[in-house]
C-alpha cells in the first residue's frame, strides 16, 4: 500500500511539477506576446504620429512658399501696371508743360514741382504694397530652413535695393531731362538690369532650395 501511495505521490508531483512549468512557459508566452503587442502598438503609434507630423510640415511649408511666389509674381506685375498707367501719363504731361513752357521759368518750375510730387505718391504707394508684401511674408522665415532663409533675406535686400535706385532715378527724371543730361539715368538703368539678373538668378535658387527642403520632410 505505502509502495502504491509512494507511486500515486511520485506521480502527481511529477505531473503537477510538469503542469506549472508548462504553465509557466505558457504564462510567460502570453506576456510576452502580450509586451510584442504592446511594443508593435506603440511602433505603430508612434510611426502614424511622424507620419501625420511630417504631413502637416510639409503642407504648411509648401503653402507659404506657394503663397511667397504668387505674392512676388502679384509684385512685379503691379508694379509694370502702375508704371504703364500712373508713371507714363505723369512723364507724358511733363514733358508737355515744360517743352511748351521753355524759356518761362514760373511754369518751368511749377512743372517740375508738379512732376516732382506725382512721383512722390507713385513711389509711396509703391513702397506701401512692398512692406505690406514684406510682412505677409515675414511668416515664411519662421518655418523656413537655414539655406532658404538665407536667399530669402538676399531676394529682400535685392528688391529694396531695386526699389532704392527705382525711386532715385525717377526722382531724378525731371533734373535730367531738364538739363538733357542722362548719364546718371543710364548709369542707373544698368544697375537695375544688373539687380533684375541677380533678382532672377536668386529666385532660381530659391526654387531649388525650397524642392530640396521639401523633399527631405
């Protein structure tokens, strides 16, 4: 009887000893499929948030950059409008009053005076849509990558410039003509065309430089 019950212990001990131990790997199996679970969600997780991050980046940069150049095309194409219908009529009727005024030098001076002031508002206007440009603009910087903020503050520098000796040879129109001397006006014709090519060259590299950012996001 002792050697049976001897038997029946040995037995159950080696079945239960057996049973928790296939338990036990069993348990740690589901933990650990439980934790790869776990972990693969927070992969997944994490990898649809930088997913959903990089989206937004790139669409929040791609539209500020899409809305500088259509506000630098609007610019420029204002600015040859304004020329063709204020400049022009104002240099027309100068040349008017004064060619048929030569020699009476009250109404020489006053259509100069005249010229003088026409341009003034031209150019204030012009420089109004400029720094209003400027600032829905000035946005763009604060997103902007370090390669293309530096060709943003080089287009600035190009176009204040340009703006500069714009308003300067107009200014000096009236003189120049006056004393039919227009060397000073050719000087300054060449260096706008020579900031138009810089402008443009600068505009190119900015495209390339926003695609390049852009594409790393």
């Amino acid at each position: 009887m002792e050697i049976i019950l001897s038997l029946i212990g040995g037995f159950l001990i080696g079945y239960l000893t057996s049973y928790f131990k296939e338990k036990g790997k069993n348990k740690a199996i589901i933990e650990d499929t439980s934790q790869i679970t776990e972990e693969k969600e927070k992969v997944t997780s994490k990898y649809g948030l930088e997913t959903t991050r990089r989206k937004i980046q790139y669409e929040t940069k791609s539209n500020a950059y899409m809305k500088y150049f259509t506000l630098l095309d609007e610019q420029s194409q204002v600015g040859n409008l304004e020329a063709q219908q204020e400049f022009l009529p104002v240099l027309t009727k100068f040349n008017t009053d004064y060619l048929c005024n030569v020699g009476d030098t009250e109404k020489e001076l006053k259509a100069a005076s005249e010229f003088s002031n026409s341009i003034q508002a031209i150019m204030m206007k012009s420089q109004e849509r400029y720094f209003k440009f400027k600032n829905e603009t000035n946005s763009l910087k604060l997103i902007a990558g370090d390669s293309v903020l530096t060709l943003l503050d080089e287009m600035d520098r190009l176009s204040q410039l340009s703006f500069d000796v714009s308003a300067q040879m107009m200014k000096d129109l009236a003189k120049q003509i006056i004393e039919k001397d227009m060397t000073s006006m050719n000087e300054q014709k060449n260096l706008l065309e020579n900031l138009a090519a810089q402008t443009l060259e600068i505009k190119e590299k900015l495209v390339a430089e926003i695609r390049r950012e852009l594409s790393e996001i």
